[in-house]
C-alpha cells in the first residue's frame, strides 16, 4: 500500500507540471477565433494545445484513476469503469464529459479524419476546463484519503 501511495504522490506531482503546461497553451488559443482561420503560428500553438490535452486526458483516466482504484481496492475494469467510478468518487462532475474526453483524445492520437480540424480545436478548448476540474477535485481526493 506504501508504495502504490509514493506512486500516486509522484504521479500527482507529474500531473501538476502537466496541468501548468496545458494551461499555458489554453490560455493562448482560448480566444483565438477560429472561424477566420488560422495562420501558421496558431496552428502550432493549438496542434501543442491537442497534444497536452490528449496527454493529460492519459494521465488522469489511465493512471491517476487506475492508482486511486487500487488504492480503494476497486477491480480495474474498463476504461469507462474506471470513468463511472471517479464520477460516483467526485474526481470528476460528469461521466458523460469524460467519455467525450476520452473519444476526443483517440481521435487526436490516432488521427481520425471524421471532423475538421478547426472543429477538433473547437472541443478541445471546450473541455480542457474539466480536466482542470478533475485535477483539482483529484488533488484534493488524494489528499484526504492517501496523502
């Protein structure tokens, strides 16, 4: 148990530098305005946006999630298990949200061609504020459970 705790304290430390630098290119493209279109320099900045989505989506629902189940003595289950419990644990205030998350984060890492790319940008920005809900909702979990 000692150790699972050390791990989750290292991975909530990850996820703060994480956390840091998403917010850093939200804020830069948060009110871009993409219906004119972007130049090359906001392309670059909202493709660095995607990617810090996508890794943070990763790290909070396959690891941090993963941990806080094994330290509540929880079968790991699926990905949307383990969604449906840091619902019902309040790390997180909609399953619905995050399952979107998680389909959004496939469609960046694996390139899907079934939207356009300002439309991708366009949820992106909508839903990285619940990432940062569940950062601190799962900090303060953490906090009062493990750590």
């Amino acid at each position: 148990m000692n150790n699972l705790v050390k791990h989750l304290e290292s991975e909530l430390l990850q996820l703060e530098k994480a956390t840091e630098i998403l917010r850093y290119s939200y804020e830069k493209c948060k009110n871009i305005n993409l219906i004119e279109g972007v130049g090359h320099q906001e392309l670059e900045s909202f493709e660095a946006l995607t990617g810090r989505f996508a890794r943070m989506s990763d790290m909070l629902i396959q690891r941090i999630f993963r941990l806080i189940d094994n330290l509540d003595l929880e079968d790991s289950g699926t990905v949307r298990d383990r969604i449906n419990r840091a619902e019902k644990k309040g790390l997180i205030s909609s399953a619905d949200i995050f399952i979107e998350i998680r389909i959004l984060r496939n469609e960046i890492a694996h390139e899907y061609k079934s939207e356009t790319i300002y439309a991708l940008f366009e949820k992106v920005v909508h839903l990285t504020p619940h990432l940062f809900k569940a950062v601190e909702s799962t900090r303060e979990y953490a906090s009062k459970y493990f750590i």
